[in-house]
C-alpha cells in the first residue's frame, strides 16, 4: 500500500502542491486528472523522488521514502515512466529495457516482457530513437517493469500517441498488473484511456485534490468540467 500524507512540494517561494494525502492499495489503479499546470507532473516527480518536498510523508509497504534518492524508492518498490518517455535514443531496445534492471538481478529481459510487448522482441536489436512513438511508450513501460515494482507511476503516458495504442496499452496494462500483482498511479487528462484502466479517480486543481470517486460511481461530466480550460 502506498500512502501519501500531508505532502507539500514548493518551487522555491510558489507552493506548488498543497497538503496532498491519499492511499493507493495493493493492485489499485488510480488516476490523478486535472488540466496542465495543476501539479499533476510535480506530484508524480515528487513521488518517485525527483523533486523534494517540503514536507509530508510518503510511504510504501509501512517504508518512509520521502528523503530517499529515486534509486533507493525503485529499490523500495516504485518505477517510474515519466511524461515523454524518455529513451536512450543510441541504445538498442534491449539495452533500453535492461537499463532499468538494476535492483532486480535481472541479466536477461524477462520472457513475460516480450510476451506482452512481442514489438520490443522483434525490434530487440534496433535503436531505440528509431521506434515509433507509441513503441517508444511501451519501451519505457517494460524498463519499468523490470525492476519488479509494487507501484508503477505513468505521467501522461498517452502524449503523442495514435488512438488504436492508446486502446491496447490500456488493455495490456490491465492484463499485466492482474498477472504480476502491482498498483498503478497515472495523471492523464484524456479520460476515455483512464477509464479502461483506473478502478478511482482523483482530480487536482491548483495543487490540492478536490475530487475522490469509484469508476462505478463517477460523475463523467463533473471531471469533464476540471479538464476544459
């Protein structure tokens, strides 16, 4: 279980994110909406460690992260894929994949990978700047997944991606976190894509969470509403 608490980020005076709690529980999918700017990419980059906050506690399994580098929360159990995916563009797909394989001992990029991403196995040897984009976004997945986490955290994970991908990484993503048994914690601000995949719903505005709501229950058009400029 992932558990935020009273957390509080700052880019030197502005205050970015205002005492944000939340748990995430074991398998869960949730997705954090909300419009550009709302501090959906800070929160995220918080949790997994690439920015400070100011105060607040984030813990994983009963684990205090907060403080810790982003190497010892992969070590602890989170991955991250962040917002435009980042590759190592002159790296082959596989070195790509194996570059996240740090804490799990991984030598070898796990059959279960190709098995889901069957692309990545058949572009194993191709540089990674030459995949599409949608390929690109499964790419950064897998180097995720690697580590074996407990929490995988998506921000934007959608960006630049044609509609057909966006609808299979969503069917694919399910279908992994049910076999390998970890919580998921996107921002998204396409909701068709959320709704495939997030079993709650959270939305942000100006730092602070001002929505909280089950898919079964949610209020399609209220979301709608904090997504629209």
């Amino acid at each position: 279980m992932l558990e935020i608490s009273k957390l509080n980020v700052a880019y030197g005076e502005s205050h970015v994110i205002h005492d944000v709690s939340l748990i995430v529980g074991e398998h869960e999918a949730v997705a954090i909406m909300g419009r550009n700017g709302m501090g959906k990419t800070t929160l995220l980059k918080t949790l997994i460690g690439l920015l400070p906050a100011r105060s607040g506690h984030i813990r994983l399994g009963g684990v205090e992260l907060a403080g810790l580098p982003s190497y010892q929360r992969v070590k602890h159990g989170l991955a991250f894929v962040p917002q435009g995916r980042m590759v190592f563009p002159q790296l082959t797909v596989e070195q790509n994949i194996l570059a996240g394989a740090e804490h799990s001992g991984h030598r070898r990029v796990p059959e279960y990978l190709y098995r889901f991403f069957p692309v990545l196995q058949e572009m194993r040897l191709r540089r990674a700047g030459n995949l599409s984009g949608g390929q690109q976004q499964m790419l950064a997945i897998a180097r995720a997944l690697i580590s074996d986490p407990k929490v995988l955290i998506l921000d934007e994970p959608t960006e630049g991606i044609q509609p057909s991908i966006i609808k299979e990484l969503a069917r694919t993503l399910n279908v992994l976190r049910a076999e390998r048994g970890f919580a998921i914690v996107l921002s998204e601000q396409v909701l068709s894509f959320a709704l495939d995949l997030a079993d709650r719903f959270l939305v942000i505005d100006r730092g602070r969470l001002v929505h909280d709501e089950a898919r079964a229950t949610l209020d399609q058009e209220k979301v709608r509403s904090f997504l629209t400029v």
